[in-house]
C-alpha cells in the first residue's frame, strides 16, 4: 500500500521509483494547463510515430514523409504542433527541413506508455518506404569509363 492507503503493483513502484522525484504540493492550476497541453500534444498516432522517428536523431521532412507514408503537408502538421509544444526544433539546410527532439525527457514518456501498453520495444528501420533524400539515397555514382569507350 501506498501512503495514500491504495494498493499499487510492485513492478510499477519500482517503475516510479527509477525515476522519481520529490514535488512538494498539489499542483496549481497554471500547471495542470502546462501538464494538458503537452498531452494534448502527444495525443496523436502520428505524432508519437515522428518522435519515435527521431528518437535515433535529426531527420528531414522527407525522411519522416516517406517513413510514415504520408504527405508532406499533414507531416509538416504535425511537426509544427510539435515545435509548439517545445518537444521539437527544425533547421533548414538548402531544400531540406531537419527535426530533432530537443527535450529527451519524452522518449523516456513513449518507454512507459509502450511499457503501460504491454508492447514490446519498436524495431529501427522497420519502416519499407524508401526515403528520396540524400542522406538515405545517396546521388548514384557515373561509372568510369576506359579510355577505350570514350567516344570522340
């Protein structure tokens, strides 16, 4: 039993306890808010998928595009609910649009939902969607030629 009298499940005391940390307090009202619409945020299939995407680092639009197979302007969407959440920052290089996580700590919020969920971990590269960018689908090489086949 917990100091509140409830019963809880040693595998998610131990759970909380990995991570814990002391808050004084019942929490405000201006909290909460902060609380809501940072699940609200994280409240999307497609969302949870690109974080999941960039949990192995920066990717371009097109990257997360062809990975999701979905369109660039409802992935743009969703990165941008994102961005204005403080979960993601975007850099522009040429063409491209890169994402990255810039607050780690929600990895560690998608290991415990899977782990709520009772799933197992995701597998890296499972996605069959070949990505166009240069990155994924480096520009294909001329062959050399010899001398020989050179034409005048």
């Amino acid at each position: 039993m917990n100091s509140c009298g409830i019963a809880t499940n040693n595998a998610i005391r131990r759970t909380c306890n990995m991570q814990k940390k002391e808050y004084t307090g019942v929490m405000n009202h201006a909290s909460a808010e902060r609380h809501a619409r940072l699940f609200k945020a994280l409240m999307h299939p497609v969302r949870l998928q690109i974080l999941d995407l960039l949990r192995d680092g920066e990717q371009c639009v097109c990257h997360l595009e062809a990975h999701l197979g979905q369109r660039q302007a409802y992935v743009s969407q969703q990165l941008a609910i994102l961005r204005k959440a403080g979960l993601v920052a975007d850099r522009r290089d040429g063409p491209n649009n890169f994402y990255r996580i810039i607050r780690p700590e929600v990895l560690t919020m998608l290991d415990t939902a899977r782990a709520i969920a009772g799933e197992a971990s995701a597998t890296p590269g499972a996605s069959s969607n070949a990505c166009p960018c240069r990155r994924c689908a480096p520009a294909p090489t001329m062959p050399l030629l010899r001398k020989e086949e050179i034409p005048c």
